[in-house]
C-alpha cells in the first residue's frame, strides 16, 4: 500500500533538529518506506540528516509518501507528529 499526503510544517523553527529526530524514532518500529518530498527535493524520512538537508521552514508544505505493510498507522501517526509540532510548543 502507498499513501502520499501533504502535512504543512507548524513549528517556528521549521523542520529543525528535534522534529527531525521525532520523525526518526517514530519510524522506528514500523516496516514502512518513508519518503518526505519539499521542493522536489526528496529525503529519507529515516534519517535525520536527511530531513535537515531539506530546510523546510515553518509553513513550508511537505508531501509524505509512506509505503509498505503498515503505511496506514504510519501515516496517521505522522499526521499527528505535525499537527502537534512534533511535541514542541512555544507561547
């Protein structure tokens, strides 16, 4: 199964060092090939090195492309992670 989705990054600082990592270890546990596209420039949503060679600044529109046996719960989970700004909240 394939699922490719469009998650707008919400964190002030953009997709930085520790929303990358939060990417990474939520992918741990799952089977699934995670791919994040910006600007037409594809990373490895498994590598932290990877999504910060991105530099996707707050707002910046990121299409995820998850596929493999779990892709479903994976892409749910990711959702979440955005839509939460991956557990960072500034006031």
């Amino acid at each position: 199964m394939k699922l490719i989705k469009k998650l707008k990054i919400k964190n002030d600082l953009g997709l930085h060092i520790r929303p990358a990592t939060a990417v990474v270890k939520l992918l741990q546990p799952f089977k699934s090939t995670v791919s994040f596209i910006h600007k037409k420039t594809p990373a490895n949503a498994r590598s932290i090195m990877s999504l910060l060679m991105l530099t996707a600044k707050k707002n910046a529109c990121i299409t995820v492309e998850v596929e493999g046996p779990d892709a479903k719960k994976v892409m749910e989970l990711l959702e979440q992670a955005f839509e939460r700004r991956f557990g960072e909240y500034y006031e």
